[in-house]
C-alpha cells in the first residue's frame, strides 16, 4: 500500500523548503516575486564588483599579497550580529560562518606561535 505524504505531514526545515525553493525559483507571488529576485541577484553582483574593487585598492601596489589589515570600526558588533542571525534563519550559512571562524582562529594562533618563537 502507498501512502500518501502531505504538507501538514513535514517538520519545519520541510515546511521551510517547500515555500523556500519555489521563491528562490521566483514562482511564487507572480511578476513581483520575479522582480525581487532579480533586484537581490544585481544587489549580490554590485557587491562582489564593489568588494574585489576595495580589496584592490587596499592592496599595495606590484606586489602579490593581500591587502594590510584596518582597525575594526565601531559598526563591527553590529555586523556580527546580523552575522549571527543571518547563521539563524539559514543554518548552512551559520555553519559555514563557524568554519571560516575556526580556520581564522588557528590561523591566528598559528601567527603568534611562529612570532613569538621568533
């Protein structure tokens, strides 16, 4: 015998991606859900321009290296915290903030050991 699986039948992270592939796809709520998508895509496109921009000119010039490192400014608690929701609402980004997070920090502690051995 078949069953028969319903909407009301799935957890949450099913419910979640039930509306949420059919919104990225822009299939709900017609022309503006269209709209919004695409608006979303050019606003993630001017960013990666903007930043490989700043990034090069932050970046001393004839040499292949990243740029040097700037103080963290006053606005830098409030980007964690939208970090931190942003890992909320989409946990695969919240994971992937870990890792990076973890890789940063053992690089880091990498740093000091080989600079105070020095």
């Amino acid at each position: 015998m078949i069953s028969k699986v319903g909407y009301e039948d799935y957890g949450i992270l099913g419910k979640w991606y039930t509306w949420g592939i059919p919104l990225h796809e822009g299939h709900l709520f017609g022309w503006p859900n269209k709209i919004i998508n695409l608006l979303v895509c050019l606003a993630f496109l001017t960013i990666i321009i903007w930043g490989y921009r700043m990034w090069g000119d932050r970046k001393v010039k004839g040499q292949l290296s990243a740029p040097p490192k700037t103080p963290m400014g006053k606005s830098f608690g409030g980007f964690i915290v939208l970090l931190v929701i942003l890992g909320i609402i989409m946990p695969l980004f919240g994971l992937s903030l870990i890792v990076i997070a973890l890789i940063e920090l053992i690089v880091s502690l990498l740093q000091k050991n080989k600079n105070s051995s020095v």
